[in-house]
C-alpha cells in the first residue's frame, strides 16, 4: 500500500546497494550516474 506520508529511509545509499533485485547498472544509475548525465559531468 502506497501512502502520500514521506517515509525517512535512514541509510538510503546502503539501501540501494543492498537491493539484489537490481543490476550494478542501475544501482550505479540511482547513486548518480543518471545526474552526472544529466548534467554533463563526468564520472
């Protein structure tokens, strides 16, 4: 079930790293590859 409430995650990264369901890529993607595309930076 969703909610409109904000939910604090208190250690996002370590979250999103131990997230097994989703490949490097996209785990890499999330922790900011997408804005270092977005904004033309490199990595």
């Amino acid at each position: 079930m969703g909610t409109d409430w904000p939910f604090r995650e208190s250690a996002p990264v370590g979250y999103v790293r131990r997230a097994k369901n989703l490949s490097r890529a996209v785990r890499d993607d999330i922790l900011g590859a997408n804005a270092a595309k977005l904004f033309k930076i490199k990595a």
